[in-house]
C-alpha cells in the first residue's frame, strides 16, 4: 500500500510537471470567465445596449449566460454576486473573482469599460 | 500539556484522516470493505459533538470517491486534510482578534460553498452577510447561533470587507446591493 502512495505522488508530480502552466493559451481560450466575457462583450455590441437600464442588461446577460455556463461554474456564482456589488467596483471583483480561480491574468476590455454599466444600479 | 493539547487540535483532520485511513484500510484488508468507507463519516460525527464542526462538500466528494479509488483518495484526502488543518490554525488567529462571543460564530469562506472563497465571500455579502479578510490571507464571515448569516459585524481587523448596504432591501434577482470597504 506504502509503494502504491508513493508512485501515486510520483505520478501526479511527473504530470504536473510537463503540463502547460495555468496561463497557458489552451487554458486561457475556454475557461469559464473567457465565456462571461464573451458574452459581455457581445452585449455591450448589441444595438439596444444604450437604450437600456443597467438592471435590463443584467437581465440580458443573465439569460445569455444560464445557456453558456452551467450554475456551478465560478464565472456565473461570480457574476451572480458582482451584478449587485458596487458599480464603480466590479471590474476589479471580476478580476479579483478570475484570480482566485486561477485566471491570474484574465482581462476583458468590454467589462472594464462598461461593468459598472451592467448590473444593479445601487439606488 | 497545554501546547499538546493545542497541537493535536490544530492538526485534528490530518490526524484523523490517517487514523481514518489506517482504520480503513484495516477493515478493507479483513475483507469488510463497507465498514471500511464508513470510518471517516464516523470522525465527521464525533468532530460535529465536540465542536459543531460539518464535513464541507469537499470532504464528502473525498468520501465518496473512496468507493471507487481507495490510494487516490486517500492521497487526495490527506492533501485536502493539510489544507484544512491550514485554514483552521489561520481561522484560530483571526478568533482571537475578536470578541469571544463572536469568535465561534466565525467561519472560514473556503467551506461556505464549492467555489473558490474569495467568490465564496462575494456570495455571502449578496445573501445578506459580512465577510472579510484579514492579514493572514484568509476569508472569513460570521453566522449567528442558528447558523444565518449576520449583515451588520464591524470586525475588528480586516483588510477588505464585503456587506450589505444599508437600508437592506431584497432586490429582484434575489440577492441585495453590497459594498467592499479596504482599510
């Protein structure tokens, strides 16, 4: 049992040593804050963006993103807590968010300029 | 006797987990494998009776894992046992900064839910509570004795804080407005 511990250690060691790091392009493409920014982006595109209230946009949002992400992926409960989170505040929340879960370098232009544009408007 | 006492307790969950896993492995090898997978709920129980520590979502995904790779989880649960034991020395310091009425009441975020803490925390200002972190690095919030979150704690020490905004009001979407207060 002893010797079975240890190749497994052996093993995750070796294999974690020839993997890409968590900044790698592959990682980068597909994680779930590429697919939140994705979807902002894409909003922050539409026709209707300016004529409509932050809450309508978060509503449009969150509809895109119910279909793009499953309810357990740390994008969307991130997204679900920020959109009522301080307006001036959520982009560094999403970045914040992204980091912690391993998206050391995630940027989205469209959340940075329009974050506090998409979400509760702290009356 | 004292500093022993506080050693074992510090590292409860890793001594269990191999006390756990020697048990297990014990019965596995005697042919009763069922009573075997049953030793670490067994600990879970006997931590929640002496203090109302729960098994997070962690800890069971672990357990049940234990069905079908005995060395991988074992390996896996003692990495996750570390970590815990970790959090539990840090959650200690932060208790002890605060009033001992409120102290056991203080939780560590990396157990309020299967995300990361840091958006763990974000989840829990949105429901209605505070939760901060502190120079150890570590996040926490604050329940009261039935186990619901507290909007209003003012800690006394923390670097970034999440709460809700006063006047308190239940929005649409379910969640309510929240603030971030850095020191």
């Amino acid at each position: 049992m002893i010797k079975n511990i240890i190749s497994c250690l052996l093993i995750a060691i070796s294999v974690s040593a020839c993997s890409p790091g968590k900044d790698s392009e592959a990682q980068t493409i597909n994680n779930d804050f590429d697919v939140f920014c994705e979807q902002f982006t894409l909003l922050t595109e539409s026709a209707e963006f300016s004529q409509l209230s932050s809450e309508d946009r978060a509503s449009r949002l969150d509809t895109k993103l119910s279909g793009a992400l499953a309810p357990s992926a740390n994008a969307y409960i991130a997204w679900t807590a920020i959109r009522n989170g301080p307006p001036s505040e959520r982009y560094f929340l999403y970045k914040d968010a992204a980091s912690s879960a391993g998206h050391n370098h995630w940027e989205c232009p469209a959340v940075k300029q329009h974050g506090h544009e998409v979400g509760s408007p702290h009356r | 006797m004292g500093d022993a006492v506080a050693t074992i307790h510090g590292n409860k969950n890793v001594i269990q987990t191999t006390g756990g896993t020697i048990a297990s492995i014990g019965l596995e090898q005697s042919g009763k494998k069922i009573a075997g997978v049953l030793v670490t709920p067994a600990t879970w129980t006997l931590n929640y009776v002496a203090d109302g520590s729960k098994p997070s979502a962690v800890d069971l995904g672990i357990w049940a894992s234990g069905f079908l790779s005995a060395p991988a989880a074992i390996v896996t649960g003692f990495l996750k046992a570390a970590v815990d034991d970790d959090i539990n020395r840090k959650l200690a310091l932060i208790q002890a900064k605060e009033p001992s009425k409120s102290a056991r009441f203080i939780k560590a975020c990396y157990n309020f839910g299967a995300a990361p803490p840091a958006i763990n925390a974000m989840t829990i200002a949105n429901s209605g509570g505070t939760a901060w972190i502190t120079s150890v690095g570590l996040w926490v919030y604050i329940t009261d004795a039935r186990d619901r979150l507290v909007a209003d704690y003012v800690p006394k020490e923390f670097v970034t804080l999440y709460r809700p905004c006063k006047p308190y009001r239940a929005l649409s979407t379910g969640g309510f407005d929240w603030e971030v207060i850095r020191k």
